[in-house]
C-alpha cells in the first residue's frame, strides 16, 4: 500500500509526533463540540432564519449535508495512504503536489485563527451579558475573553484528554437542552400555526434568499475534518477518522435540520422571518421560555457561554496541532515543533496560538474596533470563505490523487462522490463570495482585505516552497 509519510525528522531529543489513545466517541465529541451547537442555533441559525429563506432553512441544512458528505466519503477514503496529522495540508499535498499542499497549510493556519478568534469575541460578549443579568458589573468583553484564552490554553497545554473530559460535560449539557426544547415542540404539535411545512415546500425552500440561507448553514459546519488532526494520538487512526468523521457531519446535520424545523414549528412558518430579524439573538430565549418556562429561558445564556467555551477549546487543540504539524516541516518555527514530555500535548504550539490571539484582540482594543459589527464579522467572514476554498482544495487533490492508481478503492468512493461533492462545495463558494459584503459588514474595504489575505496565503506555497526547497517535503 503506497503511504505519505514525515521525511523531515527531527533532532535527536526531540519529538515532533504526539501519541495517544484517544476512541471514535472521544474524537467525535471534540468535532461536535467544535461546530458549538447551542451557539449556532443561537447565532448563525437565526441569521439563517432572518436573512435567508425563512420557513425554508432546513432544507439548507440537509443539503449542506448531503453536499458534505460526498465530501466525507472521498475524504475518508483518502486517509489510509496519508499517514500525517497535518489534515488539509496532508491531503492536498499528497493529491496536488507540495506546493499546493504549503499553500494550503498556510490558508489552514489564517482562516482557523481568524475563526478562533471570533470565538473569543463571543465568549467575551457572552460572559459579559450573563454576569449582568445577575446584577453584575458590567466589564469590557476583552476582560472575560481574556479569562476565557487563559484557562483555554492551560487546558491546551496538557493532554488531550483532559480537554476530551471538559468537553464532554459541556456538549451534553448544550445539546440536552436543545433536545429537550424541540421535543417539547414537537409533542406539543408546534406553535399556532402547527409543526412547519416549509421543509417540504418548495415555496418556502426559493423564497426569500436561498443562497444567503446556505451560506449560514456552511457556517454551522465549519470543522468536520478535525478527526484527521486527531489522527497521531487515536488508537486506530485509520478507523477512528473514517467513523468519527461520517458520525460527526451526520449527527450534526441531522440535529440542525431538526433543531430548525423544531423553532420553526415553535413560532410558526408565517411568523418565523419577523420573529429572527426583529431580535436574532434573543430569539432562542424567547422559544425557549414559551415553551420550557422560565428556567428554560435562564439555561440559555450560561450554556451559550459554555457552549463558546467548548468550541474556542477545541479549536485551541486543532491549531496547536496545526502548528506543530506545520514547524516540523520547516513551515513554521523549527521549536514550536516539540512535544511535552509529560503531558504528550503540543505545549509550545499552544502557547504561540495563545499569544497571537492576544495579539490581535490587543490591536482591536488599540484600534477601538467592535467586538461584534467589526472584529468578530471580519474575523468570521475571512474563516468562513477560507474554509469552503480549503474543502474545494482537498476534494480535488482527492480526485487527483487517485486518478492514476485507484490503489483497489471503489470507482464511487474515489471518482463519483468527490467530483459531485466538489461540485456542490463550488456552487457554495461562488454563492460566498457573490454575497462577500454580507460576510464583510458591508464594507467593501474589508471584502477586498479579505480576498489578498485568502489569496496572499496560497500564494505563499509556491514562495516558500522556492525559496526553502527542503521545507513542507513529504514521500
């Protein structure tokens, strides 16, 4: 079996690969607690709701998924001959040639900091509205996202199964609130107008703005390869990233298209656009306390904040591991490329994640940016269309990798369901940045930053890969 293996070792005393004994559940529960269920529904969801096709939304969902897994399937497939943790970087390179695959590195690194730092930006806010709504003192965002990054990055700087457990409790709690409500909707029979049809409507599927309402539904998927990351310290990393991944993207799709129609169904499908544009961000405190009362309604705003808390840690864990992926191939600074020799975790690179990210919420503070209309609306926007251009990446280089050996894989695993999941990710992309302003805050300064930016990180493959001929190298 033909594998892509590290070239570049490192010095002796050093070690630049993690180890673990991480399971499917383990993996699985840290790619859902990424994609921070309760914070979506209570963020991108209403946005979806508001500013896309309404009544329609969960159809965006489900084809989001569908799309996705046509992803999954060739991405999966893939992963015996890539033996790397590098994730997007690995596959790319191996499918597309070095080059690419440096290029690709770098837009990882740019487009996942700029989405961890959104989540700090709403950790920060969030933490700040629940210490008030206890009668607390109302203090600058900064302060709580600060408190936030350094627990974070203490989590981070040990092993990874210390952050699996905090997970674990924090997951069950966001997601067994949720259930709870759309059950209790559902029971009920929906809200006065009844359980919503617009699912299965085709009027309400087209109406409004479609597009839009498939570009949050991308949002609310944004980390369905870190099972790949993961891949060093799994028992079976093979088995584990195939079945982490397909159960991750599933369970998460599933429970968004339902979580939908649930709020929908809850306020009604004639209702549900004035319900979202009049106050997005309150509309699931509103659905919650209609229909779980008050102490549902005061669940909310904690589990949100934890729910943040549990995304910002799982991202805090993928970059760290994209760091010292990245420094072992001279991509990066040699020394972040160092394993603790206690806590078996990527020490180094989780302190320099943890120092840019002050770094720039420092400057935003400098800058007297805002947290939400600027910072976290800029930051997202660049994390998002970088992320669906990586997705685009990795389905290609699968297509590519195996157009000349099927190495005895299946003519649909390696040709039809990457070329039609690269088909649907296209369609995504061009919908993004045809509808960039949004993303950007309309502001078109920030749309043209955002665009050199995604291109200036590409470009720097076949720079660096000139320039440091040694750097990036893999069989």
């Amino acid at each position: 079996m033909s594998t892509i293996t590290d070239e570049n070792p490192l010095p002796a005393g050093e070690s630049g690969r993690l180890h673990g004994r991480l399971g499917v559940p383990a993996v699985s529960l840290m790619i859902i607690a990424g994609a921070a269920p309760l914070c979506v529904v209570g963020g991108p969801m209403a946005l979806g709701l508001s500013l896309g096709n309404g009544a329609g939304l969960p159809m965006a969902y489900l084809a989001t998924l569908a799309v996705l897994l046509l992803f999954v399937i060739g991405f999966t497939t893939m992963t015996p001959f890539v033996r790397s943790a590098g994730a997007f970087y690995s596959y790319v390179h191996a499918g597309l040639g070095r080059f690419a695959g440096i290029g690709t590195g770098y837009l990882a690194m740019l487009s996942y900091t700029c989405i961890y730092i959104g989540l700090y930006v709403l950790l920060g806010t969030g933490a700040d509205a629940l210490v008030q709504s206890y009668g607390g003192p109302s203090l600058p965002w900064w302060l709580w996202a600060a408190v936030g990054l350094g627990l974070i990055s203490f989590l981070g700087y040990r092993n990874v199964e210390v952050s699996e457990k905090v997970l674990g409790v924090l997951l069950v709690a966001e997601v067994g609130l949720i259930l709870v409500l759309d059950a209790w909707i559902v029971f009920q029979g929906g809200g006065p107008e009844g359980l919503s049809r617009g699912v299965v409507s085709f009027k309400e599927i087209f109406s409004g703005a479609p597009g839009v309402a498939l570009i949050f539904a991308v949002l609310s998927f944004i980390g369905i390869e870190a099972a790949a990351v993961f891949r060093d310290e799994a028992k079976d990393p093979v088995r584990t990233v195939r079945r982490a991944t397909i159960i991750s993207v599933t369970v998460v799709g599933l429970f968004y298209a339902f979580t939908s129609w649930a709020v929908i169904s809850g306020v009604g499908d004639s209702r549900i656009v004035a319900a979202a544009t009049a106050d997005p961000e309150g509309l699931l405190s509103s659905v919650a306390v209609q229909y779980l009362g008050k102490v549902g309604g005061d669940l909310v705003m904690p589990l949100y904040v934890t729910s943040t808390f549990a995304a910002a840690l799982t991202w805090h864990n993928i970059l760290s591991r994209y760091t010292l992926s990245l420094s072992s191939r001279d991509l990066l600074p040699r020394r972040l490329a160092v394993v603790h020799p206690k806590h078996g975790s990527p020490h180094r690179g989780s302190v320099a994640v943890m120092a840019v990210v002050a770094g720039v919420v420092g400057l935003a503070i400098v800058l007297g940016l805002n947290p939400m209309t600027q910072l976290y609306t800029w930051t997202s926007g660049l994390g998002s269309v970088g992320y669906v251009i990586l997705l685009v990446l990795t389905c290609s280089a699968v297509l590519a990798f195996f157009r000349n050996n099927a190495h005895g894989t299946s003519v649909l695993r390696r040709l039809v369901a990457p070329l039609l999941g690269l088909a649907g990710l296209l369609a995504i992309l061009v919908v993004m940045l045809l509808n960039l302003d949004l993303l950007a805050g309309d502001d078109d300064a920030v749309s043209t930053v955002i665009i050199v930016l995604l291109v200036g990180a590409l470009a720097l493959g076949p720079i660096v890969g000139k320039l440091r001929p040694g750097a990036g190298r893999q069989e």
